[in-house]
C-alpha cells in the first residue's frame, strides 16, 4: 500500500468522518439489527441507501426511522426476498435498470438455526438464503459493480464458519439435519465466496471482504430461542443459556455493525480484497477457511449441478420426496432436457469442444487419466486426487444460479415475442415449438378423431405444458 494511512476504526468502533456523497449503497436485510444500523450510518454520510427487504411493511418503518434522525437522507426500500430466485431477479432488474452506479453491496442478510425449511427453488433454507441467493444477487448486480469501480462487496459470515465443513454429497442435508451445522456450512460458504470473489475480480478495481459482527442481539437467533427443530437437550440448554448470553455477552446492533461500516468506506482497505475482519480488525481465518482452493473445487461437476437445479423447480413441487424420483428421471430425460437445452444450457457446439479436443488432439496420444476443462489441462479436486477440499462449492454455486441468471435473459426475450420480434435463438425454438404444436393440433382437427390421434394429442399438450415451465 502507497504510505501510511491513519486507521479509520480503533477497539471495534469506527472513527473516521469518510464521506459517501454521490455513492449508491444496497444492503441486504436493512430493515432491523446489523442491517439497519449498517443503513443508517452510511446514509448518514451522505450515501444514496437502497434497503433490499423481505417485508417491505418493516422496511419502510425502518426507513421512517432513519428519516427521522436524518431528515436529508436518500433511503429508499425495495423487495428482495432472498429464499426465491424470482424475486432476487426481479429485484436486480430494477437496480440494473434504475441506478446508473453501485459502489457497495452489503450481503447481511440471514436467518439461523431454522427447522428443516425450503426455499421457494427447493434448496434447503439457510444454504438458500445465507450463501446460494446472495450468490446469485451479487452475480447479477457484478456489472454495475464493476463499472463503478473502485467499488466494495461485504459479505456478513460469522465465527461459526470455524466449526463448519462442506457436506459435498448432501449440501441441503436431506439425510441428516442439524439446524446450527447448516448454519455454520453457510457461513464458510460466505467465506469461501469472499476468496473466490477476490480471486476472480483481482484488477477489476472491485475489492471484498467478509467479517464476523461479534455475537449481536437481533432477532436473528429466534428460532433458537423457541428451539425449533432442536432435541429435547438442546433447547432446554438453550432455554437455560441464551438469557444468560443476552445479558453478559451479547452486543448491540449498532455495535455489531461496525464491522461492516468499516469494510465498506475504510480508506485503508482500498486495495485491499479477500480478507476476513472481526472488531474494525484483520483476523486469521481457521485452517479450512483460508484454503483457497476451496472456491474452484466443483468445475468438474456441471452435469450433476445442472440436474440439482432442474430438480429444484417448479415442474416437480408436487414431487419433491424421494419416492417420485424414477418418474422425475423418465420426465428429465424424456421431456425437461431437450428443452434445457435450447433454453437454459450454453450451445451444444461450444459444450461439446472439449470432448472433441479429447477424442482427437494429437498431444493427447500418451496422455491418460487427466482431467480437461475448455480444452486445457486442469487439476483435479483433493476430493479427486487428495488435493484441498474447497474447489468444490463455487462452481457448484455458480451453475445452480446460473440457470436463473439465464431466465433473466429469457424474460427479456418473452418481451420481445410480444412483438413477434424473435431476439435470440431461445425465442425462435420457443416459436417454432409453438408453431408445431399449433400445425399439429389444426391436422388433429380435419383427421377423424382415434384412440391413437387422440393419445398423440395429450402427450403433445403434456410436452407443451412442460416447456412452458422452462423458458
């Protein structure tokens, strides 16, 4: 770093009068505890605030109370609920759209220690909402995060992180679930998002950070209090010790916060990225979390993701248990993937180079056993050949967004078929399917009416309801 800078916070509290003036700020989960102390600071040094809100009734009363004390400030409350990939869409469409620049994010939003939950997509709720939909928020809002550099992600993780470990063959714990492991799995899985972020943006003039808040006093630990989906044990001990813990360990919100003020308008940490911070202050991360491996672990695992998030969706709601798995499979590979591909998947041909390269590049005529990705030699997982435990969870993250991120591109084209003005291939296989359909239904009309024509028939309609679901 070019000379010595004066330090903007000293013994957890921030000190330094950083002005925001002309900068946009998004905070996830502003409306109450870390979130709105978070809001009410930054607006107060002149920063535009965009309080990102399940409950957009609390948002606006947290927005009058910020108003209240600041009478001059930009505050604004928009929806985003973070357990639907929808709703994270349509609340980045209207940031993408309405703001010209996005100077930091503030990933606080959580929730802990719930019973057995879903998401609206089918992920378990806390990997869903702590790291799989912020995931997808901040993949979709990068853009206008990068131009408007220098700009800042947060991402809120916690000391739990230390006793956390990936569940790589049950990441949604479907066999085996316990409220708090989850949400430790969650909070390393922010950290390992904050390693990969900075990895991936080095030179982009963006920079991350993810922090610990210290053991705050918000609603945040309710479900632990009523001991939803604990052993009889856990919740008498919780009973016994949480009261304690409010009394003589826990902080206040507005204390909580300053971790977070203070990644995102620190001066010092300007060309700074990656790092995790507890109390204003740079702190170790454990073993595990450090491992910068960790971010890149799943890259070879695409298929099997693809199917995770297809399985997610609304085509099977009503079949979500295990024992209507085999017709899900019948459905998939009958109906769901010849439609993925032309809506959601990268082409075939771009797909298919690697296999080509593989099956032909002469290079390649005494190598064996190695592992390929865009043509290129790559090394594999330590889950493959003892290697570190962390490339795993962002590419496995990564492909379960990017099917939504896709179907913001699909909405775009559902626009444009208003206007019969097809704007991609997805639109024109979406009209020449619709086109077929209407041709076969008109042929079905003029033949006279069989057993066979009649069975042709609903299997075509059962197919159509099918690819409605997917683009």
């Amino acid at each position: 770093m070019p000379g010595k800078q004066q330090k903007s916070a000293s013994k957890g509290w921030v000190r330094c009068d950083v002005k925001l003036n002309g900068k946009t700020v998004v905070i996830t989960g502003a409306n109450q505890g870390v979130g709105y102390e978070t809001a009410l600071d930054v607006a107060g040094r002149g920063a535009r605030v965009i309080m990102a809100c399940r409950r957009t009734d609390a948002g606006e009363e947290a927005k009058s109370n910020i108003l209240k004390q600041l009478p001059d400030a930009d505050v604004s409350v928009r929806k985003l609920d973070l357990a639907s990939f929808a709703s994270i869409r349509e609340f980045a469409r209207g940031i993408n759209e309405s703001e010209s620049r996005l100077d930091v994010l503030v990933n606080n939003a959580g929730i802990m220690g719930c019973p057995q939950w879903k998401t609206e997509d089918g992920f378990e709720m806390q990997m869903g909402t702590n790291h799989i939909g912020h995931f997808l928020l901040t993949e979709l809002l990068l853009e206008l995060i990068k131009k408007s550099a220098p700009s800042r992600i947060v991402i809120v993780s916690s000391m739990a992180h230390k006793t956390g470990k990936m569940n790589w063959k049950d990441m949604m714990h479907e066999k085996n679930y316990s409220p708090m492991d989850v949400y430790a799995q969650t909070k390393l899985a922010n950290i390992y998002h904050c390693l990969e972020l900075s990895r991936k943006l080095a030179g982009t003039g963006v920079t991350c950070y993810s922090l610990h808040p210290g053991l705050v006093l918000t609603s945040l630990a309710d479900h632990a209090k009523r001991g939803e989906g604990y052993s009889c044990c856990l919740r008498c001990c919780g009973a016994c010790l949480l009261p304690c813990l409010e009394r003589t360990v826990y902080i206040s919100p507005k204390e909580g916060a300053q971790t977070s003020i203070y990644c995102a308008i620190a001066p010092e940490l300007h060309e700074v990225s990656g790092k995790y911070y507890s109390k204003c202050a740079e702190e170790r991360l454990s073993r595990q979390a450090s491992d910068m491996q960790a971010a890149k672990r799943l890259f070879g695992f695409r298929i099997f993701i693809s199917l995770i998030f297809i399985s997610q969706s609304s085509l099977i709601d009503h079949t979500k248990d295990a024992t209507h798995f085999s017709f899900f499979q019948r459905m998939l590979f009958k109906v769901v993937v010849p439609i993925a591909e032309a809506t959601i998947y990268i082409g075939t041909k771009q797909g298919a180079q690697t296999s080509i390269y593989c099956a032909i590049a002469p290079e390649l005529e005494n190598v064996t056993g190695k592992y390929f990705n865009k043509c290129a030699e790559e090394t594999p997982s330590k889950a493959a050949r003892n290697e570190e435990d962390a490339k795993r969870l962002w590419e496995i993250t990564e492909e379960l967004v990017k099917n939504a991120k896709q179907q913001c591109k699909d909405d775009t084209s559902e626009e444009a078929k208003k206007t019969d003005e097809p704007t991609d291939d997805c639109h024109q296989t979406s009209t020449v399917g619709e086109n077929k359909v209407k041709d076969n239904e008109k042929k079905s009309e003029e033949e006279p009416t069989t057993k066979a024509a009649s069975a042709k028939e609903d299997e075509q309609k059962e197919a159509e309801n099918v690819e409605q679901q997917f683009t």
